[in-house]
C-alpha cells in the first residue's frame, strides 16, 4: 500500500544520513576559489549584496550588473564548448553524469535539498533524484544533440546540431536538485552553457549542485564557466534579468516564475507546477486506478509537477474509487475539513512561507494544520471531493492530496478534466484505446499516460516518453514548450538537403541548375 510507502521516516540506501549535518556548499566554494578560480565569476563584488540605504539584497541595477557579468563568463565558456568534438562532448557528458549519479553525491544532495527546503518526502529524495539522473543519462544514450543527428538517405537530407549559447533557467523549490542537474547534463549535451537563478530557498542546493558539475568539467578539461549560478542572494529582479540575457530561458516553477519567462523577450520555455488531472472511465478495476493514482499524489509529498492532482471519473465509480485509495492510505475529507483545507490553500497563496506554505509538506503537516482526528495522522495522503470545478479543491497539485470529481458519463467526465486540468500532462485509465484518443484530442496535453501514475509524464522505464525535467503545455499556457524539455529542445539544428532526384528538364542544364529560361 501507499501508506506503507509515503512514511515520514528515511528509507534504506542512499537516503540513510538524511538528518546527518550538511554543507552549505560554502566549503567546496571557498577550496576552488583558492585552489583554481572555479568560483563566482570574475568581477563579482560581494559588495554590491548590499544596497547603498544598507539593508540585505541587492539594488536592481546591481542585480542587473551581477547578471551580465555572469552571462558574459558563460557566453566565452560557451563559446569554447562549441568547438568541441561532438564524441569529446558525448565523453564530457557521460564523466559529468557519472560525478552526479554518484551514491555518495546523490545521498549528500538529497540531505542538502531536505535540510535547505523543508520540502517532500526527505526518505525518497535520493530515490527521485537518482531516478531523474538514471532516466536523463539513459535519455542522452539515445538522443545525440551535437553534430550530425540525423540522416535521411532516402530524402538525402542531413541534419546538423549546433548549440543555442546560454541557457537561464530558474531553480523552484519543489526541484532544487532534479532541474540544475538534469538540465547541466542537457545543456552541456548541446555544447550550450547553463546559468541558473536558485529560489531563495534553493541557493545552497543549487550551489553543490553547481560544484559538483564544476568539479567534474575541471577534471576533464572543460571550461567550468560552462555550469554556474547568479549570486546570491536570490531574487525575482535577479532571475528577471537573467532570462532578459540569456540566449534561452528555462522558467519553471511559481506564476511569478512563469510569467517572467513569458514576458522576458528571450525563447523560453515556461512551465508550471499545477500536477496531472486523470480521466477515468469506470472500465479498469478501481483498485488499479487508486494505486496508481496513490503513487502519483503521495510521491515527494505531492512535490512533483506531474503527481496526481485530480481525478475526474464516472458517477457511479465515485464510491468504489474513495474506498480503494482509503485502503491505499487516503483519508476522505468531511465536508467540514474540506472548508479547512480550502481556507489553508487560500493563505498559501498569499503567504509563501515556510511556515504557511503547504506545498511540500507532509500528510501529517496537514492533518495538524486542518485540525484532523487521529486517523487522518496516520494516512499518507488526503482525499477531497469538491462540490464544483471552482475554487482551489479543484485540483491538489503540491501537496500529498488528491481531489476525485464525479460526472455523469465519459464524455462529461472528459470535458471537467480539460476545464481544470493544466495542459502540459494529463492521464487516463481505460481499457479501450479509443477513449484513450479521445482525452488525448480533448485535453490536448503535451504528455498523456495511459494507466500509469501521472508522474510517469516525466519519462519512465515503462513507456516511451524521454526523461523531462521539465513539461510545457504549449500555447495553451503560453509556453513554446508542448511536452517535455528533452535535449533536442537545447540544440539548434540545420537541415541540409542534397539533390536527390536528377532533374531532365530540357530547360535545364543539368541537375540543379539554375533555371535558364524557356
């Protein structure tokens, strides 16, 4: 059951010393600044931390400042990288992987990224993060993003990639391990550089993140300029002006994130956090829906941006799939709670505290706030049933909850998931194919999974999609992204095509010329 799994106590492996004391990440800074200026890049004042009236942060035109000088270090480090060999990169590539799916540093980022955040599940930190990296490295095994990519002998076109430049991408709190390091091994893939702008809440993170990718380009000769980070401290003006310089922006995680990506100027990438609405028909069991639907809600406390948020089902199956996900650990709000829960994510959404703030946290976090009977502090995740499709019951994204809604017949059920669901991913459970194809034609999500938890939308073993750190929902959210951020996404490519058909046209002189008149 889900309950036996999304425990708050630390799993076994990797994941053993989570309480263990964990760097900042100032001492791995610190030994490379005095040993190989692996550190800031050059030019950074620390002084300019600190506005001219005195109080913490940084003035905006300092922000600014600190922005292009770190772009500028990233810009000649890109420069170097692409004139790389296309097989040096792929050598680089796999040694980079290798450093960050290391036990050790897998265990040591999972520490830092549950000390730092207060966020997710601390005992399958080092199971995400080890699971991305796995399904990323397997990704880049089959995706090559330098050189010749493609060819096409029967069009006789040849496919060439090259790299963007330099990559900006913001850090959210819910993936202060998963985005920097997929997304160093993606960008370096296509010989681009990568800056990051942490969350405040991220920055430590982000920074051994940071190092670590650093370390290992040092030792193969890499331009560590390559991987790098704003300085702190961390700010909205800050990533703002990233994005603004960059080449390519990546705006992943709050509104405000988004919208920054959206507004910027620069090709971006912008996606949110909102989870995965699911359709179910009423024809797969509905203890199979609620054990996949289980995974996908509880995983990482809900902190994932394709966990199961919703899910819309037939009227008549409403009871029987209540009951499975209790007997998967769920506890059914009352109506009474769920006005509690309701009042709790309206504050969330003008407090972003830690303290106030329920994205992330765990089940038992929110059976105190909510006032909850015993019972309630034992499960592993709630379950509420809204009385419309407005207000914020709608969907549950971000925290270990999931909302089920009733319709009466499929195509009703269809309609509700594509008013409330986000675009970027979507599921359905389902015997019959076609119905498949009709969520997919309705909702028109850039991933749809089909009886899989919804964070399969991620790339998995079991299916077919690439490893995504990312999932955009194309237009429909105003994203240039419709899918997964995989690592052709980071390339720019050419197309080169050849005359593959000898043209004997009399008013040619021979194949290809250059039409000679009548």
């Amino acid at each position: 059951m889900v309950g036996d799994r999304t425990t708050e106590s630390n799993e076994t492996g990797a994941t053993d010393d989570l309480d263990e004391p964990e760097s900042d990440g100032s001492t791995a800074r610190n030994e490379l600044d005095g040993a190989d200026g692996l550190g800031e890049p050059e030019g950074t004042d620390s002084d300019e931390a600190t506005p001219r009236d005195g109080r913490p942060g940084a003035s905006t035109p300092n922000l600014s400042g600190r922005a292009s000088r770190t772009v500028d270090s990233a810009r000649t480090a890109a420069d170097e990288l692409a004139a790389w060999d296309p097989d040096d990169v792929d050598a680089l590539v796999r040694s980079v992987g290798e450093r960050l799916a290391d036990r050790e540093t897998v265990s040591r980022l999972a520490r830092s990224a549950a000390n730092e955040t207060g966020r997710g599940h601390p005992g399958t930190k080092a199971e995400k993060i080890a699971t991305a990296l796995d399904a990323a490295r397997r990704t880049l095994r089959d995706a090559p993003t330098a050189g010749v990519v493609d060819r096409d002998g029967a069009a006789g076109t040849v496919t060439v990639a090259g790299p963007i430049g330099v990559v900006g991408a913001a850090v959210p709190a819910t993936h202060p391990v998963v985005v920097p390091a997929v997304l160093s091994l993606y960008g370096l893939a296509a010989r681009n550089a990568v800056v990051f702008a942490p969350s405040p809440s991220t920055v430590e993170t982000c920074d051994v993140v940071v190092e670590t990718v650093r370390r290992a380009l040092a030792e193969a000769g890499a331009p560590t300029g390559a991987v790098s980070m704003l300085p702190a401290p961390a700010s909205k003006p800050g990533t703002d002006a990233l994005f603004e310089r960059a080449d390519f922006a990546v705006a992943a995680g709050s509104e405000a994130t988004v919208a920054a990506g959206q507004r910027c100027g620069t090709p971006n990438v912008a996606a949110g956090a909102e989870g995965v609405v699911a359709v179910a028909d009423g024809s797969v069991p509905a203890e199979a829906v609620a054990t996949r639907v289980a995974v996908g809600a509880t995983y990482d406390f809900g902190a994932h941006p394709a966990g199961d948020a919703a899910v819309v089902t037939v009227s008549p199956a409403v009871g029987p799939l209540c009951s499975a996900l209790e007997d998967e650990g769920g506890y059914v709000l009352d109506a009474a709670e769920r006005d509690r829960l309701r009042a709790l994510l309206d504050e969330g959404e003008t407090d972003e505290t830690a303290e106030a703030d329920p994205r992330g946290n765990s089940p038992r976090w929110l059976a105190a706030a909510l006032d909850l009977p015993g019972a309630a502090r034992e499960a592993a995740f709630l379950v509420a049933e809204p009385d419309g499709a407005d207000g914020p019951l709608a969907t549950l994204p971000g925290i270990p909850a999931v909302a089920v809604h009733g319709r009466d017949g499929f195509d009703a059920a269809t309609a509700l998931a594509a008013e409330v669901g986000a675009p970027h991913a979507a599921a359905v459970h389902t015997t019959q194919q076609r119905r498949a194809r009709r969520v997919a034609e309705r909702l028109s999500p850039g991933r749809l999974v089909v009886n899989q938890p919804g964070i399969a939308a991620t790339g998995a073993r079991s299916n077919g999609f690439e490893a995504a750190p990312v999932l955009g929902g194309g237009t429909a959210e105003g994203s240039q992204l419709c899918g997964g951020l995989t690592p052709a996404r980071l390339a720019r490519t050419t197309t080169v095509a050849a005359t593959s058909v000898v043209d004997e046209a009399a008013h040619r002189n021979g194949a290809g010329d250059t039409l000679r008149g009548p």
